[in-house]
C-alpha cells in the first residue's frame, strides 16, 4: 500500500472517447483535477482508446475532448498516455497472470453467455458460470473455429474498500463478479486490466470517477493484489442529472458540449453551474478553477446526485 499520508497525490482522469465529452464526464474530470490540485499533486490524462474499432487513434472525439477540457481551463501533467499504444505493455502484465496459473481461455458467444439463466452484473454481463474452465478440468475439447477470451479467475473471497465518496463497499469476488474476461476474443485487452496496470504503471495515488464504475473497482483491487500494485484512494462521484432529478437525455444533446459551448461562450458559467451542482457553491455564478482550488471540499459532494441548478 501507498504511504498515503507522505506520498505525494497523482490522480487521473481517464475518458474513453467513444462520444463527444459531456456535461458527466467532465465533472468527473473536474474533481478529480481539483482534488490532486487542492492537496499539492499532480493530474493526469489518460485517453482510454483501447477500442480502436470504436475510438480510432486520435479521431474526432478524441480531438474534441482535448479541446473541450482546454477549453475548461483544465491542464494536465506529464505526457497523456493513449491505451491503444501500449498493448505490449498489457500483453507482459496478461502473462503474468498466465504464469500464476488464474488465465484460461473462454469460447462462449456472447449469446451463449446471455441465454445462461445466472444474474447479471450491474454493467448487463452475466455472472459467469465457469463452463469453460470446468470443461477443461474434465478434459473435454473446446469447441473447434472459435477464437477464446481470456478469463481471470478469481477466489471465492469477500473484498471491499471504502470509498470516500460512497462509503464501504464489499462484494464476494466469485459469488457477485465471477471469472472475468481479460482480454477479448479479438485480442483487444479488457478495461479491467488496462486500468489496473495503466494507474499503478503512472503512480495513480486518487482514482475520482464516476459511480457507474464503482462495482468494477473490487476486480480491479483483485488485479492489483495479484499483480503486486498498490492500491488507490477511490472517490466515485455520483450521477449528474438535471433540475428535476432526471437523467441528462444524449438524445436531446443535454450536457453535450457540443450544445453547451454553444450556449456559454465563457468557461466560468460552466464552472459555476457544476461547483453549485457538487456542493461548493450556495448557487451558480461565475467562477474560475483558481476560486474552485480554494473552495474544494469532497465532503460537501452530494451522495445520491448532483443535481445541476434550475435553468441550466
Ligand atoms: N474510461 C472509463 C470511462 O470513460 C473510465 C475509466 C476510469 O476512470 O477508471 O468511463
């Protein structure tokens, strides 16, 4: 573990950049920057663009997101990491794992994996039932013409970490989450693995994400205690939604940059609608990032939503 009370903090922020930033992504980005800012540390940028297929190498969104958190005001540290350049760095971390004997190969379609009557995960993917690695433990032949993902397997353990937004939370590894996928059937390397070796690789002290994450962080603290890594402070920030409670609508183009640079030409309005939204401020006004530093305090994020102020 990280001696966090000597250590100087590094956060990140890591987006995919499968769409066009919005309004949620970039408070994310915004904690996470003022939290390492606030305690003296440094930020970092991650473009998580391991899904060439989805998000080419510096394709438009990705331009725009560069331009986007420009446009906030928020700079980053160091050199921005892009995933899609460094498979072979996960490639000698996924041999790791291969050589304490927790890979095996998975050749179930997707609807194979649907159709299983076992629950779901939070994020739709089903609790796998361990049909390969039990096939292969009887000595049965896969089935032949299919490329296999590559599973972990996990312990039948209890592990949990404190949050500091969301409080405790614990889960049974094999019971609640189960063997997961590591490395896809067409060789891209699963989130799981490349947050884990990408945050422990660039010295990653604070991850501040949104919550939509946090049942993936118990497979994560798994990876980093197989692999030797340290493990993080996690801040998950609840959803932002809008006036009334509701969920922002992509469709409509709610929080969209697009639509919201659009509107305010000015970065401060922005700043000020969020700050109000996560707590800082009794009510939007305008504010820079530098008034934003002195302000910054995670104990007054709300817990269940932030909620954007009326009319914005
Ligand atoms: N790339 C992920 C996303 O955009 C976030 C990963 C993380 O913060 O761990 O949802």
């Amino acid at each position: 573990m990280n001696d966090k009370k000597t250590a100087p903090v590094i956060g990140r922020f890591a987006p995919t950049p499968s769409a066009r930033l919005h309004l949620g992504n970039l408070m994310c980005a915004l904690v996470a920057w003022l939290s390492a800012r606030k305690q003296g540390g440094k930020i970092l940028l991650r473009v998580e663009d391991l899904d060439i297929a989805r998000c080419p190498f510096m394709g438009e969104n990705t331009r725009y997101m560069l331009d986007d958190l420009a446009w906030l005001g928020l700079t980053f540290d160091g050199e921005v990491l892009y995933q899609s350049q460094r498979s072979d760095i996960y490639e000698a971390y996924f041999k790791r794992l291969g050589e304490k004997g927790l890979i095996y190969p998975c050749y179930c379609s997707r609807a194979e994996l649907h159709a299983a009557t076992a629950p779901h995960l939070s994020d739709h993917t089903p609790i796998y039932d361990r049909r390969c690695l039990l096939r292969a433990a009887r000595g049965e032949l896969p089935p032949t013409g299919r490329t296999p993902a590559y599973r972990v397997q996990v312990p039948d353990t209890e592990l949990g970490f404190v949050d500091c937004i969301a409080g405790e939370y614990r889960e049974n590894l094999l019971r609640d989450c189960s063997d997961f996928v590591v490395r896809r059937a067409d060789g891209v390397f699963a989130y799981q693995l490349a947050v884990v070796v990408d945050d422990a690789l660039s010295g990653v002290t604070e991850v501040v994400r949104g919550n939509d994450l946090i049942f993936s962080t118990p497979r994560q603290i798994y990876l980093q205690q197989t692999l030797g890594f340290s493990t993080p402070t996690y801040c998950h920030i609840p959803l932002l939604v809008d006036a009334n409670g509701r969920r922002l609508s992509k469709r409509e183009g709610d929080g969209c940059m697009e639509v919201v640079r659009e509107k305010y030409k000015d970065p401060a309005p922005v700043l000020g609608a969020l700050a109000a939204a996560l707590g800082l401020l009794p009510a939007p006004e305008s504010v820079s990032l530098l008034d934003l530093v002195a302000l910054f305090d995670l104990a007054k994020i709300p817990r269940d939503t932030v909620k954007l102020p009326e009319g914005f």
